[in-house]
C-alpha cells in the first residue's frame, strides 16, 4: 500500500510531513516542538579553541520559547550564549547551576558527559 505522503518532490523540494507543504512554506513549523523532553546538560569544548560551552538540549518547547527561556537562563548565569538548532548553547561551565535554574522552571534534566 502506497503512503499518501509526499516526501519530496521536484517542484516544490523537501515536504513538511505535519501540514504538506514545502518546508520553506511550511505552516506548522513555528509551532513544532524541537526537544524530545530528555532534557541533557553537558560541556563542549571541541572545535572551541579549549573554551568550554555548557549546552542543553533535549527542551520540550518551539523555538520561540527556546529563545525566551534562552535568554533567561543567559541573564541568571551572567554570561553569553546562543540557541542554535534547537539546544541552548551558554559561555563556560554553568551545568550545575542551569541544572538547578531549569529544576526551578520545572523541568527534570540530567547531566551528560565527563
């Protein structure tokens, strides 16, 4: 039995599967959920030039949530950061304190990695 679904096609590339659009005219995607709710903190420092980045990844939110709670957790660690492809990306080795900070929000999280 064939799926109903177009994947891909050549005239409009790439398909979202939720609405059937193409991806660039894709109406659900500011409302997807990125994480998977297995929420993980870990250090990174590869391709860093030695200088550790503490990374959470896994938030069960869209992407204007991230952005928020993002920023957040920024001003609460006082340092810089990013949210990139889903995960939170905050300067130098904050685990246990945005374990602590996302504990308060109500989110369960464990720490990753060495």
């Amino acid at each position: 039995m064939k799926s109903k679904n177009i994947v891909y096609s050549t005239d409009q590339g790439r398909m979202c599967p939720d609405c059937g659009n193409a991806i660039s005219d894709c109406q659900c995607k500011s409302d997807s959920i990125l994480g998977d709710g297995n929420v993980l903190i870990f250090l990174e420092t590869k391709g860093r030039k030695g200088k550790g980045v503490s990374i959470v990844k896994g938030l069960p939110l869209t992407e204007a949530e991230l952005k928020k709670l993002g920023k957040k957790l920024k001003s609460q660690c006082g340092t810089g950061g990013a949210v990139k492809n889903g995960q939170i990306e905050i300067q130098g080795d904050n685990r246990q304190k945005l374990k602590e900070l996302l504990e308060k929000e109500g989110y369960k999280s464990k720490l990753s990695g060495g």
